[in-house]
C-alpha cells in the first residue's frame, strides 16, 4: 500500500492529467496507451477552495469553506439579504464549459 500523496499515487495522475488536458503535446504522445484510456474516463475536479463575498452594504467580509460556491446569504453583520454574482472565468477555447456535454460523453 502507497503512502497518500506518494511519488507512485501522484505521478500516474499527472500523466493522466497532462494526457487529458495536453493531448496533443509531446509528451502526452509518449505515454504508454493504457494511460491515455485512464484519462478519457478519470473526472478531473476543480479543487474545493471554498466560497467567500463581501457585503455590498456594510462591507463585511463572509467566508464559508465547506461551499464551492456561494449564490445568496443574509449577512449575520447588517442582515440585509446579499446576491452572490458568479466570479468572471475566462475559459480557453478549446476547454468546454463543465455544464456543456460532449458528443462523445454522451450515453457513455
């Protein structure tokens, strides 16, 4: 059994991870195929950082690390009621957007 977070558990993601999202780079060509298959079926996830605001009327700041994101609240400092605006991410042309489906994922 591999110590969590050990060279042998980390590398075989990373390739995984370059063979998904660099396919067609150099190295992802290098790969052995079995990896490449990993990779089309591993779900690759946004790390869990947690979802912050600031209150538009009082200025007060408001964490809550167990949400990946945050849509309304009632401020516990002022208690007027906050809408949450999604952060502006500009993604890549060639990265869809998580909520698009690809014709290959679909009915797989």
């Amino acid at each position: 059994m591999t110590d969590p977070g050990s060279i042998d558990e980390i590398v075989p993601w990373l390739q995984e991870a370059i063979a998904h999202f660099y396919p067609n780079s150099e190295y992802a060509a290098s790969l052995d195929p079995e990896v490449e298959e990993r990779a089309v079926h591993r779900l690759f996830l946004t790390p869990k950082t947690g979802a912050s605001a600031i209150c538009p009327h009082c200025g007060a700041p408001h964490a809550v690390p167990c949400l990946d994101e945050l849509i309304a609240l009632v401020c516990p400092q002022c208690g007027q009621p906050v809408k949450v605006e999604a952060p502006k991410v500009k993604q890549a042309a060639y990265w869809p957007s998580a909520r698009t489906a690809l014709p290959t994922d679909i009915g797989s």
